[in-house]
C-alpha cells in the first residue's frame, strides 16, 4: 500500500470537481472543431515541456507550474521532485509503494482489490484521467488465468490545449472502446520494445490509429528505432533531437504526424 498521507491528498486532490474532457469532446466534434475554451488556450499560446526521464518516465510541467511523472519509480528523477505521479505496476520500474512523501498526488493504474482504477482529477491547470487495460499475469504474484483485467491504465492528461496520452504498459491491442475512452490524442508516449509490452506490429497500428501528431517513443530496450518506422509507415515524419526535452504548445504541432525522439531514447 502507498503511504497514508501520499493516498490522502490524492484522494483529497480527487474529491475537487474536474471540468469535462476537452480531448473527448474534441474527439466528438468535426475536424478543426475547437471549444470555446481551447480556442482561448490557442490566442494565448501556452507551453508545455516534456522531458524524458528515462525508460517509461516522461517528465511533463505545465504552463501552470505542475511536474508531471509518468510511470514513476523513482528511479528516474529529472529537476525538483514532480508535483504528480503516475505509476503502473508492470514491474518494479514503472512503480514504487514507497514515493517520496513531499509528492502531494500519486496516482495509480490500479486497485489492489481487483477493482478497475477511476482517476479523473485536477490539478492545478492539468485535468488527468485514466483508461484501464489489462495486463498479463506473470507479471504479478496472482493466480489464474493469464490476464489480470484492468490491471494497468493508460493515462490522459489535458493541459494547455494539448491532449496528451501515455499508453504505460500495454499488453495487447486496443478495442473501439478504449479509442472512444481515450479520446483524440495530439501527443502520445508509446512503448517500442516490441517483446515486453507488445510485438512492433501491434504498437504500430495502435499508433497508426491514434493519429497524434507527436509520437514519443519509450521502453525501447535495443529495438532499432527504424524497425518501428517502417512499421508505422511513410505517413509519419522523424524528427531526432539532441536535447532531452520538447516544448510544444497547440499551435506548434507539426502539420504532418512526427515521430520525435528525444536523446537517451
């Protein structure tokens, strides 16, 4: 269990209303249908900074001054310590039980008792929900049958006017209703190890039928990152950079969709 007083402003940060998802009804709406509230966003051009921590760990801070850590363990720390965390429980570099207790919200893909996580919370100027999927068994001390369902989570997280997803830990495809769950994506984290997670080819089309405009690959082991571009096919643009962070606001996303690969990728 996660320390009590991590749960207890999580839940605390929970219990505030969240306003609805703009990403789903973005998804919802004919192309280049913006809200009202994003077209704000877009006159007053806000950035958001990723940065990539290492393995799944993607670093996010918001224009609103909240860090972000995605599959946090730890063990990959970039700058002050992150505000929010997300953890999966894969194994034990995509989680911890025991955070840092200064982090005011830890956030995680799953309920010890079987239950499916429900995260749909504000904090500060980032709304963060989760859609939940399974994970393969062997990968936890339970027994039975080979997929503990909704085990892990996808997490969304809406700031800025970016929509912006990180698949975690995934083990298999994505039916309609996950799409429909997660919503329109302008930015997603996608592991490419092609073993642990998913095969190159399940990855691929799940990236394809995302549509973000900016793939940041993740957990790629020693897959040559050209395997999983051939895969996802000549529609998307590489773009290799030699820092270890992007900044990206709604105005800026490329026209064609990009893979970007940060340096330690």
């Amino acid at each position: 269990m996660l320390p009590a007083n991590a749960q207890t402003m999580a839940q605390s940060t929970a219990q505030v209303a969240p306003r609805a998802s703009e990403c789903l009804a973005m998804a919802n709406t004919m192309p280049r249908v913006l809200p009202v509230s994003l077209r704000r966003t877009a006159a007053v051009t806000e950035e958001v900074t990723i940065t990539y921590g290492g393995h799944s760990t993607y670093v996010i801070d918001t224009p609103g001054g909240v860090r972000i850590a995605t599959d946090f363990s730890g063990h990959y720390v970039t700058g002050r310590l992150p505000d929010v965390v997300t953890m999966n429980r894969a194994h034990s570099t995509h989680y911890t039980r025991s955070p840092d207790p200064r982090i005011a919200t830890v956030l995680r893909g799953w309920n010890d008792d079987g239950t499916p996580a429900h995260i749909d919370t504000r904090v500060g100027d980032v709304l963060i929900r989760n859609v939940t999927t399974d994970i393969r068994r062997y990968y936890s001390d339970d027994a039975g049958a080979a997929m503990i369902r909704d085990g892990n989570s996808i997490f969304v997280f809406e700031v800025a006017g970016l929509c912006i997803g990180h698949l975690g830990h995934l083990h298999h495809k994505l039916d309609e209703s996950h799409f429909a769950a997660i919503g329109r994506l302008d930015i997603v984290m996608v592991p490419i190890d092609g073993t642990y997670t998913m095969s190159l080819d399940g990855i691929s089309e799940i990236t394809k039928r995302l549509r973000a405009s900016v793939v940041l690959p993740m957990h790629r082991f020693m897959t040559p990152l050209d395997e999983f571009m051939r895969r996802i096919g000549q529609d998307f643009a590489v773009d290799v950079r030699t820092s270890r962070s992007l900044t990206m606001s709604r105005g800026a996303l490329p026209g064609a969709p990009t893979v970007i690969i940060l340096d330690g990728v």
